[in-house]
C-alpha cells in the first residue's frame, strides 16, 4: 500500500512539473524608450487575444486596470499567458503602458 501511495504522489508530482510553463528561460527587461502605449490602440487588443479568454476579469478597461500590479508582474516573470510567448514588443506594450499610470486612452 505504501508504494501504491508513492507511487501515485510521483505521479502527480511529474504530472504537475510537465504542466508548469518553464520561466527560466532568459530574461525580460521592458523597454518603454519611444512612444507611450495606448489602452485602446496597443494594450486592449494583446489583453483580448492572449488572457481574457481564461481570464474574464480582465475584459474591461477597469477591471484590468485594478489587477495592474499583478498583470505587470505575471507577464514580466512569463508565467503568462500560458500555451504561448508574447513578442517583446507585445509584452513592452503591456508593461508599458502599466508603468505609466495604465490609462485609459
């Protein structure tokens, strides 16, 4: 019974780490040198395709604008969006547009 139960708990384990997105690999700094950054324009169109799909709480201006901190920091580390990168330019954008007080224009 004992190896039944260790067994299952390594299972789960390798299950869990397979699923995990791997954020080790490189490092991103934003680059907000040039044009400020739109909500309209830039940010609400990456915010559509890419995370209120999984996250409906981030399909309005206000409700996003809220979860700045947290939206900042998740797409910094890479931890999202998961199933895919965002660009460089995608993420600046996001970032971007956070760092400077996350508008809405």
């Amino acid at each position: 019974m004992k190896k039944l139960a260790i067994l299952t708990l390594l299972a789960v384990t390798f299950f869990v780490a397979a699923c995990e997105k791997d954020n080790t690999t490189g490092s991103y700094t934003p680059n907000c040198d040039g044009t400020a950054k739109s909500y309209a324009t830039d940010v609400a169109p990456l915010i559509s395709s890419y995370c209120s799909g999984c996250h409906s709480e981030y399909s309005t201006y206000a409700k996003l604008s809220a979860s700045a901190g947290k939206v900042r920091r998740v797409i910094v580390d890479g931890s999202m969006p998961q199933g895919t990168t965002l660009s460089t330019a995608q993420k600046d954008a996001i970032v971007c547009w956070i760092d400077n007080g996350a508008l809405n224009n």
